[in-house]
C-alpha cells in the first residue's frame, strides 16, 4: 500500500511538473502574442526620452524568474533576444520612458549606449557609464535633455544577425552585439536620437528623356542573418563557401548600378518566412540597398512573407515609415495587405499620370483545399476595387497629352500563365503554380486597358506570354481559326534570391527590367543573369508598341515562335 501511494506520488509529481514546464513555455510565447498579431512597432510619441534601458532574463525552469518588468515603469520591446529557439530561455529588452515635461530632479537621460565586456572609455563627461547585464552599458545624463535634443535616446530597438543593417531614417546600430550565453545568432541594439523624422512620400516622376527603367525584384527569400544557399550556380562564392543574403545582395547591387532605375517594384517573398523569424533585419537588408541609392521602391506579398514572426500589418505598417517607399496598406474593406497603386507623373512639371501601377495581394494558400487545392487567388472585393479605382482613373489620365498606360503587379501566377498556346518569349522550366480557382481578375485586366502583369512566384519560369483576345465565330467555321489579337502581356520576373529554391536544370538567379517609353507609348523589357552571361541583355522584346500589347515578330521559316 505504502509502495502504490510512493508510485500514485510519483506519478502526481511528474504530471505536474510536466504541466508546469508546458505551461511555462506557452506562457513565455503567448506573452509576445499581441506583437504577432498586430506587428512589432517601436512606440514613441514626440516629447519622450529614454530614461534607462535593460534586459529581463528567465527561464522556464525558475518559477520565480520573469521576462516582464513591472509594465507601470517598464516597456517591453516584444522580440525574444533568443528567438524563441530554446524551450528553457528567454530575454527581452526594457527601456522607461517619460515626458520630458515630467521629469524631475531624480530623473536621468539616456544620452549614449555601447555593449562590450569593459566599460566603454570615460573621455571628458561627468556623466558615469553603467552597466547592464549582456554587455550592456547605458550612460545618462541629470542634466535636462529635450526629446528635439541631438543627445538624447527617445527609442530603442532590436535587430538580429551579423548582417543586420538599419534603413530607418535617424537610427544607428551600436555596434558589438549583446554578450549573451547560448544564442546561435548575433543580437544588435539600435537607437534612435532625437525626435522622429518626417518621411515625405517620394513623387515618381518620368524622367527627362521620356523613359521610365522599372526593376522588378521578385522571391529574394532574405533571411535573419546571411542564410543558406539553395540550389547555387556554381555552388561556391567568390572562391568560398556560398552564403545567401550576401550573395543576393551583391547581384543585386551590381545590377541597381549598372541598370540605375528610376523604380524598384518588390514582387513579393522578399522575406523567407522559415528563415526569418525577424522579418524587420531581413527586410531592412534589401531596404538600406534601396534608400541609399534614392530610389523609390513599392513592396508587395508573397505567400512567404509572412511565415515568420510578423504578420503582413506589421511589416507593411514598418515598410509605410521607410525612406523612398511608396508601399501602402491599402483600404481595410478589402481582403489582402497591399492593395494600392502608384502614380508616375509626366516629366518636367506636369501634374498629370503617365503611367499607373496597381500592386494587389495575391495571398498565400487555398482556403479550399479540398476542392482548389494549392494557393489562393484574388479575392472578388479585390477585383471590384480594382475596377471602380481603374474607372475612376480615366477622365484624368485621358487629359495627358501623350498616350497613358496602366500595368500591374501580383506575387502568385494568374490560372491563364498555365495555357501553353499563347505566344511566349523565355524559360518555361517548372509547372505554373497558379491557383485552381479562377476568379476573373485577368479579364478585369483587360476590361480595364491593363497591357501588362508581371508575377514572381515560379522562380524557375522567367517568359512573357501574350494573353489574346478571341474574335467572334463565323458561322461553320472551326472555333480554333477564329481570329485572335493582342490583349494582355503575362510576365514573369523570375527569381533573385539564393534563399529560395532555384533548381530546373541550372537555374542562374535573375531580375527582370522594363523600359517604359512614354514617347512611343511601348514597353520593352529584359532580363540580366548572377552568373553566366551576366553583361547580355536576355530576351529582350518590345511587349507594348503605341500603347498596345503587341504581337511577337514572326520567327525564321522553319522555327517555332515558342
């Protein structure tokens, strides 16, 4: 008897303990909940200072030990300095905050940060460092800051990876990544000085000489920290072993310099969800390229984006504050993040559009996997505001004086990319992941004068096929002679990123350009090889002449135009 109540004890303790440490770990996760479902974004409000900043460590093994500070005194920026890749730790940074109209006489500024083992070099301030746990030394000031000051600290945040790079306007990374024990990744401290800056919308405009270089950048699959290279030709980097996001990188760079466009269109799966548990350092990364170099750029969302820690209203709400970013939510009332379009004025001085953009969230995967199984498509509130936006576009754009087109831009294949008699120009290596569903949106294109789309998605297909319009039957006469013409250019950009996959017989990582020339109303477009013959312009064709899709050139006696 003795024995059975020892075991029944036994038992008792054990499901216990196991039901504590479970509940221990969802509650150590579940306290970042808020921050996965609204977005991770730095509060500051103008006249706040940083008055301290720390770290709260715990442990799911030590009931006593907690990861929130007392939040009547304390912020917590919501990201886990681990990552959540441990069952047992977890860390969190904590900064105070106060009005400076309400500080006293016991209140000090933050004015500087460093992390390092030995205290930082005192140099000729009154003001004493102090240390922090993980390396952390936090200097403040007695002396009275104003939040407009170019000294004081008025936000904090965290950035992840040896590669991590700021793109907000104002902040700076400190430097030496925090000292802490076990983690597999870098952790950086960034800081913000002085009050928030104003980012002003830029105005894309044509250039003087009448054309207007569109770069689309489609499937970068960046990562927290450099990434694994997937499918590498070759699979070695200059002479070493092939990382990623700097491999992506750099292709990309050399391509903004020697192409210099005037736009960047981000085509979606910039973020490799499984690999970027912090969408912000992935996206920052492709961002900084972007905002050094002053060129505009609008994002949209691939079915990737979001696999992470950040749902697309958080990292659409962060892209919105960028320098050079036209990127917008969109209207709530409309399924998706990122349903909007961009104006690009006229050269010189005009107030008119020559040319508009639509960018539409193509979503992720079917909400009907038993009937249309694969990946979702574009929803019909989607294409309702598509067409009143198109329609109540026209009166203006008619009143410019050359001829005004309008494109588009989606992440996932329209169903029509999978019909393989129209004219194409390009590679056609993998099956076209389109969704099963068709809900209309390549007709509403061409109801509403669109004269091209362009999709990333299917890294390894990079054509363009001509959609055609049908003419009618005449009466005995075989439905596949009708006549057929011109309606719609379906392209694909093919992908960048050497996160993603890119197998099918050797891929070689690409981007696709598009010249749009607003004094013959035609569209030309190319694209330019990572590896291979990476100076050769690759399929170049004119897809809009007159402000028409056109037909492709009819090929040599004896060749398939295909």
């Amino acid at each position: 008897m003795a024995r059975r109540i020892v075991r029944t004890g036994i038992q008792l303790f054990s499901i216990a303990l196991f039901t504590f440490l479970v509940i221990a770990f969802l509650d150590r996760n579940y306290r970042v909940l808020p921050n996965v479902i609204h977005g991770y974004m730095p509060q500051h409000h103008p006249g706040l200072v940083v008055t301290d900043i720390t770290i709260a460590k715990c442990s799911s093994l030590n009931p006593f030990s907690s990861c929130t500070l007392d939040p009547s005194v304390w912020q917590r920026i919501d990201k886990d300095l681990y990552l959540g890749k441990t069952w047992t730790t977890s860390a969190f940074l904590h900064i105070k905050k106060k009005h400076e109209e309400e500080l006293d006489a016991e209140d000090s500024v933050v004015i500087d940060v460093s992390v390092g083992r030995l205290q930082p070099e005192q140099r000729e301030s009154a003001d004493k460092w102090e240390s922090r746990t993980a390396g952390l030394w936090v200097r403040r000031s007695t002396k009275r800051k104003s939040s407009d000051s170019d000294d004081a600290i008025t936000d904090v945040d965290v950035l992840y990876g040896d590669d991590a790079t700021e793109a907000r306007d104002g902040w700076a990374i400190t430097g030496t990544p925090l000292l802490l024990s076990g983690l597999a990744h870098s952790v950086h401290l960034t800081v913000r000085r002085g009050p928030p800056r104003e980012v002003k919308k830029p105005v894309p405009r044509i250039p003087d000489n009448g054309r207007l270089k569109i770069m689309q950048l489609a499937d970068l699959h960046l990562s927290t920290g450099v990434g694994v290279c997937r499918d590498a030709v070759p699979d070695s980097y200059q002479g070493g072993k092939c990382e990623a996001d700097p491999r992506t990188l750099d292709f990309v760079t050399k391509i903004l310099d020697e192409e210099k466009p005037d736009l960047v269109i981000l085509g979606g799966d910039q973020v490799n969800g499984e690999t970027a548990p912090d969408a912000q350092s992935a996206f920052f990364k492709i961002a900084a390229l972007l905002i050094k170099r002053k060129i505009p750029y609008a994002a949209i969302f691939g079915n990737h984006d979001d696999e992470g820690s950040m749902p697309r209203q958080g990292q659409m709400a962060f892209m919105e504050t960028l320098p050079y970013s036209l990127s917008q939510a969109g209207p709530k009332d409309v399924d998706g993040v990122g349903n909007y379009y961009v104006e690009v004025l006229a050269r010189g001085s005009s107030d008119h559009s020559a040319l508009t953009i639509y960018l539409l969230d193509s979503h992720a995967y079917t909400p009907d996997e038993r009937n249309f199984p694969g990946y979702d498509w574009i929803k019909p509130n989607q294409i309702d505001w598509f067409r009143k936006t198109a329609e109540s576009r026209k009166k203006k754009h008619n009143e410019y004086t050359h001829r005004h087109m309008d494109i588009a831009f989606v992440h996932i294949p329209l169903p029509e990319y999978v019909e393989v008699d129209n004219p194409r120009k390009g590679e056609w290596r993998e099956g076209v992941t389109a969704p099963r569903f068709n809900s209309g949106f390549r007709d509403a294109l061409v109801e509403q004068g669109i004269v091209m789309v362009s999709v990333g998605h299917d890294h390894a297909n990079d054509y363009c096929a001509l959609s055609q319009k049908v003419g009618p039957v005449a009466e005995g006469q075989d439905p596949a002679e009708a006549p057929k013409t011109p309606a719609l250019w379906m392209c694909y950009a093919g992908g960048v990123g050497f996160g993603g996959y890119g197998g099918y017989n050797q891929y070689h990582r690409r981007v696709r350009l598009f010249e749009v020339d607003t004094n013959e109303a035609r569209i030309k477009t190319w694209k330019r090889l990572e590896y291979g013959d990476i100076e050769m312009r690759l399929d170049e064709q004119i897809i809009v002449d007159g402000g028409k899709p056109i037909d492709l050139p009819e090929p040599p006696k004896g060749q398939r135009r295909n």
